[in-house]
C-alpha cells in the first residue's frame, strides 16, 4: 500500500518475494512464516512506526468501545490494524487503507494461505483446533487479496486474530462479493478507508451481549473459545474532492442464506444490508470514526458509490 513503512525502523531485513505470472494459490513456508512473525514482532516493540501504521489505516480515528474493557489490545500490522478481544479470542474490527496503486501492484500475484496463531498473544491466542469444526469458515475481517501488494503483509492476514467464525455462505457468498466491490472501488475512488468488524447480539435487543454469554464455537476437542459474532459490518469512508467526507455501512447477519453467486443475484440484498452509522454503532455498543466533522459527513447516501461492477462469489461452494 502507498505509504506504508513496510521496512521503516525496523531491526531486521525483510525478504520480498516477486509475483507470479499468474495468480493461484498455495501455502507458505516454514522460513515465510516465520519472516512475518518477525515483522509483526518487530512492529510490536516499535513505538513510532506502530503510530505510523495507526495514522495510515486510522486517519479518522480508532474506534473504541462505548464499554471499555481490560480484554481489548489493539494490535498494529503492516498492513492493517485490529481491536483483538482477549475473552472473545477473535477481533472486534480490522481497519485498513486501501488505493488504486495498491490494487495495481496486487495483479497477478498468488493467494499464499499462512492460517497461524498470532505470535503476539502468549495468553487467550486463538488455535487451530479451535477452528477444526464442522459449521463455521475461518472468515478474513481484513482480506488477503487487499494486501497481495506486500508478500508479508498478504500472509499476515492469516494470523488467527485476524480470523472471525463465519458461516459459509456469508463468508464465501455475500461477504466475498462485498469485498470485491470495495476493491473495484479503490480503483474507482483511488483511496478509501475500510473497517470490518463483528456485532455481538444474538437476542438482537440492540445490546452488545456480555461476553460471557456469547455464542461459543465447538471444536472437535471439545474446547469452546471462540465467540461466534451474530452480525458482521463493514464500513467504507471516503474524502471527496469539495472536503466533504461519505461513507456507507452494510450491516449482514452471519446466516448461512444463499443470495446468488453472481453479482446480478448478490446485489440486491447487499444494496438491502445498508444502515446508517449511528444504527450501527447503536447495535456494535462502539464509537467509530471519532476525528470526523459529522457536519461534513455523508452518511450511507447508496447515489454516491458505484454498484455496477461488484465480483461474483463461492457460495455454490457451500453445502
């Protein structure tokens, strides 16, 4: 991404990998692992580029939560920034900057899957096994093809705190389509601001839920420590050329519902997810965007972003 310190103060050297000539898949090594745990590390322990990277991907400000809470630790990686819950072992949000330029230099290069637990978390850090389950994806907050500019970048979006337990046909349906239309509109806007996150309640009065009474995943060892988000949301921000700022909210329910695999199909109901940001900040119990002059806010207008050429998506894939 354009102006992201990807060696900046940092201690060691970090190897690029060049891009393919196409675009596939495959999973990383045992020596990038370990260069991206690295990284993270290394951004850990420094204090200005850790701002950096916050100012970045957080212009607007970070979000916080209108109940504060001792378990929340915001964590700073290259690429994008997160609110990770100790109690809930998944993030409240992942924020991230995204431009033309960055799509441009993502072409062409692979899908390198590197699902790992977050090297920063000794304690509460979200396993594998918890994943190994027969309901639930392990759903990208922030996505790995919005990152594919920076090889380590791209493979620490798998870290596990990164991952939020999705339904299929949300995480390979609707929500793949709502990705893809926001990388198109990186194209279309040139830089937009992007922030995914995960609502907590289940009875839908309106309340985030306590966290101990959250839904739990059950993994095949019996264990239940991942919360399981009633809702997911993304919110996309924009400055306009007059000074004026527009975002747009969706708000989707983590449902295993099917709504078409092309973006004909698809469209529809995502044009139907929209709400304002005060009805989602409401339901999430959070504070988003806290730098922004709401006098000079657009606020979920659909007549202002292009809905012409958003992607098609997997959900045939689900059972």
């Amino acid at each position: 991404m354009t102006s992201k310190p990807l060696a900046v103060g940092l201690a060691l050297t970090l190897v690029l990998f060049s891009s393919a000539s196409f675009a596939g898949s495959r999973n990383c090594t045992k020596t990038e692992k370990l260069e991206g745990n690295q990284y993270l590390l290394a951004i850990e322990s420094d204090t200005a580029l850790r701002e950096q990277i916050i100012n970045e991907h957080l212009p607007f400000g970070v979000p916080s939560s209108l109940v504060p809470s001792p378990t929340e630790e915001l964590l700073v990686n290259g690429g994008y920034v997160m609110m990770y819950d100790h109690d809930l072992r998944t993030s409240l949000w992942s924020a991230y900057h995204l431009t033309a330029t960055d799509r441009a230099g993502a072409s062409g290069k692979d899908r390198v899957n590197c699902f790992r637990s977050d090297p920063r978390i000794e304690k509460n850090a979200t396993r594998l096994s918890d994943y190994k389950e027969p309901i639930y994806d392990q759903g990208h907050l922030t996505p790995d093809a919005s990152l594919k500019d920076e090889f380590l970048e791209q493979i620490n979006s798998y870290v596990l705190s990164n991952m939020s337990p999705q339904h299929c046909a949300l995480n390979r349906g609707v929500w793949l389509s709502l990705e893809g239309l926001i990388r198109q509109w990186a194209y279309t806007y040139q830089s937009i601001y992007i922030i995914s996150g995960a609502i907590f309640d289940a009875d839908d009065d309106g309340i985030r839920d306590i966290d101990e009474e959250t839904t739990k995943m059950v993994s095949n060892n019996g264990k239940t420590n991942v919360s399981v988000p009633s809702d997911y949301y993304k919110v996309v921000m924009r400055e306009n050329t007059d000074g004026t700022f527009s975002s747009i909210v969706f708000v989707l329910p983590n449902n295993n519902q099917k709504h078409g695999a092309k973006w004909a199909e698809a469209k529809g109901y995502v044009l139907s997810t929209v709400e304002t940001l005060a009805t989602l900040e409401d339901k999430a119990d959070i504070h988003l965007l806290p730098s922004v002059d709401r006098a000079n806010f657009h606020d979920s207008v659909i007549a202002e972003w292009d809905f012409q050429k958003g992607a098609r998506n997997m959900e045939y894939s689900c059972k």
